[in-house]
C-alpha cells in the first residue's frame, strides 16, 4: 500500500478471515527465542524473554498482553536475528482483550469529540482509527499484532516519539514516516522496520510501534486472499 489505509477503512472489514486457531502463546516463556540482540541479555528494561526484554507498563493482572499468535512470535523470533549487534527488541504489549480494546477506542474517541465537537460521527471513528483500531477488527485482539521499540546498552533507543504517542500530543510525528525527525531516530526507524517487514510484518503507519502478522490489515498489505487470525477472547482475561 503506498497510501496510508487507516483501520476504518471499509476495504479492512470485508477482508475474509479463516482462522488457523493457532494458540495465543506467552512470550516471556515461549522457548523458540534465541538470537542476537542486546534486549534478549538483559540489553532493556523489563524482565528478559526469549524476543528480548519485555517491558511491564503495559501489564496486566492475568498476563494476556505478554501473550501472541505463534505463528507472530516466531516472525519475531527471526527479525531478533535480524537487528545489528547490540540492539534488541522491547517488547510492550500484544494480545489485547476485545473489551479492553472497545474501552480504548471509545474512550479516545470521546477525547476527540471533547475535542472537535463539529466533527461527524464518521470523522470521529475515521480520527480515532489513527490511533486505536475498532475493536471489530483490531490485530491486537487477534493476537496478531505486537507494539515494541529498540533497546541497546540498558536503554530505549530514540525513536522520535514514545511509544503509544498519539497524533495530537506528538503533532504527528507517531507517524512511522513523519517529516522532522532526528537523523537518529530516523535511523532507528529504518532499523526496526527493515528487521519486522524482512520477517514478514507489517507496519501501521500512524504508529511505528506497531507492526503485525496475519490480521486483515496484514492481509490488504500483502494482498493475501484472506486474515489467518480473527479476534478472539483468552481463557481467563
């Protein structure tokens, strides 16, 4: 896609999805890991997985943000390998509630109708997709999306915004290809994502964080005839 295609676009929802019920495995325990990477030594914050370092603000009581589809983890496991020496991935979240993921997405919506009450209900669901998927389609509730940075020496490496920064605070520059970077923190970008999308992931572009595996928006990316991964609930969140 060369445009920028939001999660609200119509073409995202009549995507197929066959589920390949693949299981939702945890990646602090998950044993495929290995590689190089500086987060996967203790390189990050957070307690080390087999993907690196996984950071906890983003913890929940039962762990199911730790947890992903297999078929994910090990694309990660690959793009690990994939990083210079001393680098690693830190892990924030993936699999994410279908309820969890509705309270985000209605409570940024309602920010954004504080914000801009002229807006049509369309623009606001079209503005709040920037940011947070609706939860009819979202890739973190198929365990299929994950949200990481990079990491080196004990550090989060910088890369322009922090992660989770949504369009209004950081004036846009969340968007993976925003103008005005740091030539570091451009650098950085072109890092992890040359690392993801050789391992076959696939960015959302009004997030450089975010990056997925198998969910519809994979599916329009790529143009695979159907998602391999739907939203689904986890026993126990």
């Amino acid at each position: 896609m060369s445009e920028i295609v939001l999660m609200s676009d119509p073409r995202i929802a009549a995507i197929p999805v066959e589920d390949c019920d693949e299981p939702l495995l945890d990646v602090r325990s998950d044993v495929r890991g290995g590689g190089r990477g500086g987060g996967g030594r203790g390189g990050g914050p957070g307690t080390d997985g087999p993907l690196g370092a996984v950071d906890p603000r983003r913890q929940d009581d039962d762990g199911s943000f730790a947890h992903l589809r297999e078929g994910v983890l090990t694309r990660l496991a690959h793009a690990r390998t994939l990083l210079p020496d001393g680098v690693g991935l830190l892990f924030v979240e993936g699999y994410r509630p279908p309820s969890l993921q509705r309270a985000y997405f209605e409570g940024y919506s309602a920010q954004l109708r504080a914000a801009r009450p002229e807006w049509t209900p369309a623009r606001i669901r079209e503005a709040a997709s920037r940011y947070v998927s609706p939860p009819e389609i979202a890739p973190h509730s198929a365990g299929a999306a994950v949200d990481l940075t990079l990491v080196a020496d004990g550090r989060e490496l910088d890369m322009g915004t922090r992660v989770n920064a949504n369009p209004e605070e950081s004036a846009g520059a969340c968007y993976t290809d925003a103008p005005g970077l740091s030539a570091e923190a451009r650098a950085n970008r072109r890092t992890l994502s040359a690392a993801l999308t050789a391992a076959g992931l696939v960015n959302y572009p009004t997030e450089w964080w975010h990056w997925s595996y198998g969910d519809r928006y994979w599916a329009l990316a790529t143009g695979a005839p159907h998602a391999r991964y739907g939203p689904r609930e986890r026993p126990g969140s």
